[in-house]
C-alpha cells in the first residue's frame, strides 16, 4: 500500500489568497499577499525572521484567522483545519518532553480520520509503518521520541505527513538543524510526492536550498515582494528589499546559475 495520494492536476490552482492580511493585536504580520500555488508545485518561501513566513503558513493550515483577504483551498475559503492540508511545524515548537513512542506519534497523522471511539487498528498501524520505511526510521517505532536527534525528529514529523495524505503539504523550516542525508531523503520524497500533484510550501532562510529545490519561489516581508522561478525572483534589487543589506547576484562559472549573496543583514550566501 502506497502512502502516496494522487491528487488533482496542475491545470487548476490548489491554493489562491486574495489580498490577505494578518494582524496580533495592533502589529500587522502580513499585509495584502495574493499568490496562486497550483498542484505538484514545490514553493519555497523567504525572508527575514519576523517577515510572516510562519504566519502564512498557520493561516493556510487553518490556524491562525486572517484579518482582511481570504485564504482558498480548492476553491472554498479555509474556515478551520482542512483534512487536505497537512501542517509540519518547526521543531521548536514541539514538546519533545511529551513520553510519546515514534510509532504513535506518526499514527496521529491520522488522528482527523479515524473515530476516537474505534482507536488505531491493524490497518492503521501497517499504513504508519509503511510512513516511517518511507523515511528510514522503522527500527526506531518504539523509542521515544525525544530521545531522537534533532534530524529524526524531523523525519517523523515527515513520516506522520505523509500518513495523512494531504494535497498541500506545509512545512516550517523542514531543512533546519538536520543532516545531509536527511535533507536529501527530503527533496527526494518531495519528488515523489509532487510527481502525484501534491503541493509543496515551505519556510527556509537558506537562499541556496530554495533555488536547487523550489519552482516558484517566494519573497515575504509582510508583504509579498516577488514570485516566479527562483532565477528571475533573486536579483539584487527583489533582496534588498526583502533583507536589506548589500547584495551581489554572483554567476557560477561555466553553469549560467546566478548565486545570491547577501551582506550587511547578518547573512551570506554564496
């Protein structure tokens, strides 16, 4: 049984806002973002900390309401959790003290669909297996999860996505703290996964790993400041602005990449 789920074609959008805002208390967030994500696209969104990344990806998970404009999933306005959508938080926003196994912290991923009255029964129990095969972390089903490094922590917040099936797949700083492999294990199954029309949208402040593994990138500072292919979205000019800082779009010799780097922000990408 595959966990992966064949979703919609591109030719439709899996996702538009239109000339959405968030406000906490009397500090705007977000301020009249409108994009358009459509099936099997990966998305990666930049910018500073505090730029709203978090918050745009909390308002399409249904977390967070908005307060102008309107979030659209297939459609219809988002009002709450949407079972479609499956929402990867940081790490740091877990409590890894919590005494929970691997195993059943991946079979949450199905927690929407299945009948607090029934529980997790064989079936559900072999789909979570298969979630944790999928990103090589079966031999750990019964360790705590906090005792597990910051990667594997990661690899089972991916496993238990995938148990849920989503057509848009959200994820906070997935490549943040975790190793080579891991980032590896999850551009592949990001290949996997968008092959099948799911979309992807992430959060990364890595300029490098949004241009190798994105085909539309965007740029938030509250606002959104540009979107398209990560070629023509990196110039100089579309990061000041986001950063701020001096910046220099570098070519790589003999490969026709622009490489950005930034300087006086307190980052450098080369």
């Amino acid at each position: 049984m595959s966990q992966f789920v064949d979703h919609p074609s591109a030719s439709a959008p899996a996702l538009t806002t239109h000339n959405l805002s968030v406000h906490y208390g009397n500090r705007p967030a977000l301020e009249d973002v409108s994009i358009t994500i459509h099936a099997g696209e990966v998305v990666g969104l930049l910018g500073p900390n505090g730029a709203g990344k978090s918050t745009l990806l909390k308002v399409i998970a249904g977390l967070v309401p908005t307060s102008h404009g309107e979030c659209q999933f297939q459609g219809r306005a988002i009002r709450g959790a949407q079972p479609g959508i499956t929402y990867v938080p940081q790490r740091s926003g877990a409590d890894w003290t919590f005494p929970i196994s691997v195993l059943d912290a991946v079979l949450l991923g199905l927690a929407r669909s299945t009948p607090r009255w029934r529980g997790f029964g064989a079936t559900e129990r072999e789909r979570a297996w298969e979630a944790l095969r999928h990103v090589e972390m079966e031999r750990y089903a019964s360790v705590q999860i906090g005792a597990l490094s910051g990667g594997q922590q990661q690899r089972v917040f991916l496993a238990r996505a995938l148990l849920s099936g989503g057509a848009i797949l959200l994820l906070d700083e997935p490549f943040t703290g975790v190793d080579i492999p891991t980032q590896e294990l999850f551009v592949s199954l990001f290949t996997d996964l968008t092959a099948r029309g799911t979309a992807i949208i992430y959060a990364t402040h890595d300029l490098d790993q949004a241009r190798q593994n994105s085909d539309v990138v965007m740029l938030i500072n509250r606002r959104l400041i540009a979107a398209g292919p990560p070629t023509e979205v990196f110039t100089s000019l579309t990061l000041q602005e986001a950063f701020g800082g001096k910046v220099i779009v570098i070519e790589a010799p003999g490969e026709g990449v622009r490489e950005p780097a930034v300087t006086g922000s307190g980052m450098v990408r080369r």
